[in-house]
C-alpha cells in the first residue's frame, strides 16, 4: 500500500466517524413562549405596592395640587378635577378608594396621577410616585379571595402573582365603581 492509499483510506475512515458522530439530535419541541405583559408599580399604604397594567393606562403625568379643583358633596376620595388635554379630568385618591389611608397632598407636593379610560371614562388615579415598569406573565396571576385582601380592596383586585411578585388591580373594577356610574347619571 502507497502512503496516498492510506490517506486515502485513513481520510475515508475519518470522514466515516465524523458523520456519524454529526448526527443530527432529536430535541422535544419546545413550548412556545408566552408574550410577557408590562405592568406599573406603585406604592399603595405605607408598605404596600401594587401593579397596573401599562396598556390600560393612557398617560402618566404630575400633577400641581394646587391646580385640582375640589368638587363638593363627592366621597372623601375623589380629590376634585383636574385638565387634561382640555378635557375634565377626575382625579382620585387610589389609597384612599381601596380602603388605606389618604394621601398627604400639601402645597409643593406632585403626586402622580395614573389617567386610564373605560368605556369612555377618563380617571386620574393618584398616588405618590411610580416606581418602576416591571413584566410578567398574567397568566400565573391566581384570582382574589376573600382572607388574602382586606375587604375594602378585593373589589378591585384582579389578582395577584405568585411569589409575593405583587397585586394586580382591575381598573375597569376602578372605573367602574358605584361612585363612577352615580356621577354619570347626574352628569347627563
């Protein structure tokens, strides 16, 4: 045997071993990725925070407390209106609907109101700051019940996330509420 014919059959014998080892794997399929939703964290009471979903909000902005008209004979947590784009904007102390204490508004003091619409209703929901823009998936959110929430605040809880992630809250629960749909009626 020449030297080319045992490189010849030496190349062979490596090419051989190499497809072999190059096979191609067989991998489980994976499951396909849930798309991660964008919610808003903010503090609600002195130690708790809570999540609103970044879709169903339409602006954030700061607000001059100095510029909220008070409105009489309204719940003790409706702040008064503000302007918004020209338009009446409700501004509403969320602390203080979901049953904590009121915020502490005083002259140089720029709370942030969250403005959401349902079905046509535009609400500023103010709290103190925005802290941060978080994602999750809301398909893990577990529904509210009744010993895990304080009764004033389940009504408008949509549920919460495992792992002490947060409560989510349901702004049309928010929009919605007896106080909306009782100003409404006056309104027209």
């Amino acid at each position: 045997m020449t030297n080319d014919q045992n490189l010849d059959m030496f190349a062979q014998t490596f090419v051989n071993s190499i497809a072999t080892s190059f096979d191609p794997l067989i991998l489980d399929q994976l499951p396909p990725e849930r798309p991660l939703s964008r919610l808003i964290r903010f503090p609600l009471g002195s130690q708790d925070s809570a999540l609103l979903p970044l879709e169903q909000i339409a602006e954030i902005l700061r607000i001059d407390v100095a510029e909220i008209l008070p409105v009489p004979q309204m719940p003790s947590c409706v702040l008064g209106i503000g302007n918004w784009r020209g338009e009446m904007l409700w501004l509403v102390d969320l602390n203080h609907l979901v049953g904590y204490p009121p915020l502490t508004l005083t002259a140089g003091v720029s709370p942030i109101a969250m403005v959401v619409q349902v079905n046509g209703q535009s609400v500023g929901l103010v709290v103190e700051k925005v802290n941060d823009i978080e994602s999750h998936d809301l398909e893990k959110l577990h529904p509210p019940s009744f010993g895990l929430f304080p009764g004033s605040l389940l009504p408008f809880v949509l549920g919460y996330l495992p792992g002490d992630r947060g409560n989510v809250l349901d702004v049309a629960a928010i929009a919605g509420f007896s106080l909306w749909q009782s100003h409404k009626k006056t309104e027209g």
